[in-house]
C-alpha cells in the first residue's frame, strides 16, 4: 500500500488533484470534509463549548470563524482539538483500505503539523496567490479570512522541501490532469 498525501496552500486546487489521482478507483481521505464531520459530534462541540466559552451550541462554526477573526490565538486553541480527532480518523480510514494499492490522503496542514513521516509521497499543489485568493471568494468566503488562514500555513517554498513532487495548477484542467497522469507514472 502506497500512503500519498496531497497538500498545498488554500484555494490551491488539492481536492481537485485529489479526485483526480483517486477517479474512483483509490480511497480518498478529505482532511476538509473529516473537519465538517467533526464539528457534528458532540465531542468536539463539547471541547469547543468550554474552550470557547460559547453560551450555546447553535451556529458553531460561524461562532468560532468570528472568534478566531478577533483573536488568533483561538485558533491555536481549535487546532489542539482538530488535530487529534483528525488523526483518529486517518487510523481508521487506513484499517478499513487495508490491502489497497494507493490510498489517498488530502490534508492541508500536512507539512505544519509535521505529519510528513505518516505518508510514503508528498504532492504540493502550487498555486499563484492571485488565482487562490479568487477561487477562495468564488466559493463565498471574504478576503480577510484567506489572508489570516494563508498567513497560517507555511510559504510554498518551505512546504516544497518536504514534498517528492509538486504540481503547478496555474493553468487549465487538461495541463493539470496530464501533470498529474507524469506523476502517477512514476508512483
């Protein structure tokens, strides 16, 4: 079993190239989507409920985006109860593909939270800041909360030294996919 991780900066295009190399045909984990389960369990409203001194449990992840808006250090404070949950997820999505080739992992905070051990390749998305900060409005988000959650991750550059190969997605799906299909050549 190959364990790939595809990571790169927001808005970059990971889930595309995500589906991509997955087609249906490879398990593919969405540390994003994991995220929106997460916030559904009483768990992890429980945590956040205390943690944040919320008054009540309606709305959460809007409560929380403005919370972390005002203050950053809360989203130290929502990483430190993310993570771990996370990962507990990740153990059992590898248990359950167990003797599959390839299984594919979509995490953006791959590099920053040092996880970089856990997978036998790293693919980096790289994306102009430009082009992201467009996609990411594109899907109704506003300008001032890229900028605090890109100030968040690691520049490309540094996420790149950890990477085995990185994917520019700075021009069209056929460019993209064909980048791609090189890669998976030589997995």
């Amino acid at each position: 079993m190959i364990k790939i991780g595809i990571t790169g900066s927001l808005a970059s295009g990971k889930s595309t190239v995500a589906k991509i190399i997955s087609s249906g045909r490879y398990p593919l984990y969405n540390a994003d989507t994991a995220v929106k389960k997460i916030y559904q369990t009483n768990v992890f409203q429980t945590k956040v409920f205390k943690k944040f001194k919320l008054k009540n449990k309606k709305n959460i992840k809007n409560k929380i985006k403005k919370i972390i808006s005002s203050d950053k250090k809360y989203l130290n404070h929502l990483e430190k109860i993310i993570h771990p949950l996370v990962r507990k997820q990740i153990i059992k999505f590898i248990k359950k593909n167990r003797g599959k080739k390839f299984l594919i992992f979509e995490i953006p905070l791959l590099i920053e939270s040092k996880q970089m051990q856990s997978y036998d390749k790293i693919i980096f998305v790289n994306s102009r800041k430009d082009l992201r900060l467009k996609r990411y409005l594109k899907r109704g988000n506003n300008k001032r909360f890229f900028n605090l959650l890109n100030k968040r991750q690691l520049s490309p550059a540094k996420k790149i030294k950890y990477c085995d190969h990185v994917i520019n997605n700075n021009g069209s799906l056929k460019l993209l996919k064909r980048n791609i299909k090189n890669i998976m050549m030589k997995l």
